[in-house]
C-alpha cells in the first residue's frame, strides 16, 4: 500500500459501540488521505460482560463485514475485542489487524516505584493478553485491577451522570490507596476523563490512543499519503439510528482535558 501514491487506503475501525470513536477521533485529525470505515458493534453491546469466545465471534463478524468493503486494514479500538480476538484474527485474515494496548509501561515509566489502577472491563483483566504484558513489565505487584463493567454502556447512551455515579464509587480504591496513575484501559472511558478528573483532581490519567495511532502510522507507512482524511459510519442494529448518529456526532466533538 505504502508504494501506490495514488490509491487511497480504506481503514476499518470497529467497537463494541462508542469507544472506538475516542480513537477515530485522533485519526481524523491526521493530515493524511485515507477513508475510515467505522463499525459499532452496539446490537451485541457491551462485549466487556461477554465469554471470550463469544467476543471472538462478534469481532470475527465485524472484520467480515469490513472484507466485503474491502479495506487495507482493521483496527480493533476496543481493547476487550483486541484481548480476545486479535492473535487469532491476524492468523485468518488477509490484511492487517491492529489493536489496542493499555498503557501500562509508558504509566509505570511515568510514576516510577509506585502502584498504578487499571480500569478496563472483566474480559480485559482476565485474558492472557494482559497478565503477559504486567509479566514482561515485572510489574504484576504493581498494578491494581478496578473492574469497571457497565461503564461503556452508559457511555453508549449518552448517560453521563450515570456514569459519573459509577466512576465514583469505582475512584474509591485509588483515592484511598493514593495511587495517582489510572490507566484507561477501555476506549469509552476516554470520554470520561473529565467526570474522572473532577471526581479525583490528583489523578494523573493515561489511554492507549495516541500509541495506537503513531503505530498504525508507521505500519501502513500513511505518511505517505498527504491529504485529508474522510469517514463513515455504520451500528448494527440501535433501536433509534437518528438518535445513535447524533450522539456519535456529539462524541467526536467532546474535547478532553
């Protein structure tokens, strides 16, 4: 792709719901001609309270949809997705499949000698995917799991009091233990970093979004490609699309501190 100065590559971006827009976000204020596909997945919302299997299965469906349209690429922006899908999708599929990664090391190398909180969904915390990542870090003692299910779903509806509600009472162990570092380790909760930081003004708040993004850059050499970025967006089957598109609207307008 990077030899072919003429073509313009088409990206799939997929979520469980609004997550992945946090991420799209970012890519659109790339000054790079590509066109981003965005796939979320609400229907089957939220994929962080699902089987591991069944995430693969949904994941699987998305990129499928993905191939017909014939993208270049797909990024999972939804860390759950990428825990439990991306080592087997990159063996299946024909083009790359990137993921998310929580920030764990450049968080660790920010606050050294200190615990960091990690604040991610049920699947996220227990796959495989992760404990590597703490043991190659040596940094299993270090980090501290705050399972913050039901979260993205509030964030998917726009529920923001809720959602602060939730947050608070998840701030409870860091504030007490007084580990600054949060990692956000859900692409919804990037929408949330306001409500975080007002609920907790000390913390100091860390998202795998810009690492992914340079990453991706870099592999699908989109340097290459001056120009402006353009997207589309698709959700599975929301009970009120007009309702969907305007709240998706809204989230890629949200400015974060």
């Amino acid at each position: 792709m990077g030899n072919n100065k003429e073509r313009v590559p088409k990206i799939g971006v997929m979520d469980s719901g609004m997550g992945g827009l946090s991420v799209l976000k970012e890519l659109l204020d790339l000054p790079y001609s590509v066109n981003f596909l965005y796939y979320g997945d609400l229907a089957h919302a939220p994929y962080g309270e699902k089987q591991t299997s069944e995430v693969l299965e949904l994941t699987r469906n998305v990129c499928n949809f993905f191939l017909k349209e014939e993208v270049d690429a797909i990024l999972l922006a939804c860390n759950t997705a990428t825990s439990a899908s991306a080592f087997k999708l990159r063996e299946e599929l024909s083009v790359p499949v990137f993921g998310m990664e929580p920030a764990i090391k450049p968080a660790l190398l920010a606050h050294p000698g200190e615990k960091i909180a990690l604040l991610a969904t049920s699947v996220t915390h227990r796959e495989e995917k992760l404990h590597a990542l703490k043991s190659e870090l040596g940094a299993s003692e270090r980090v501290v799991h705050l399972n913050c299910d039901g979260l993205a779903t509030l964030v998917d509806h726009g529920k923001w009091g809720e959602a602060k509600l939730l947050i608070k009472n998840i701030l409870k162990i860091p504030q007490e233990q007084g580990i600054r570092a949060l990692v956000l380790g859900c692409t919804h909760y990037v929408f949330l970093k306001n409500e975080i930081k007002d609920l907790y003004p000390e913390a100091i708040l860390h998202d795998g979004n810009q690492g992914t993004v340079r990453h991706l850059v870099r592999s699908l050499h989109l340097d290459g490609k001056q120009g402006r970025p353009n997207y589309n967006l698709f959700f599975s089957s929301p009970n009120n699309l007009k309702e969907t598109e305007g709240l998706a609207s809204q989230l890629l307008q949200k400015v974060s501190p």
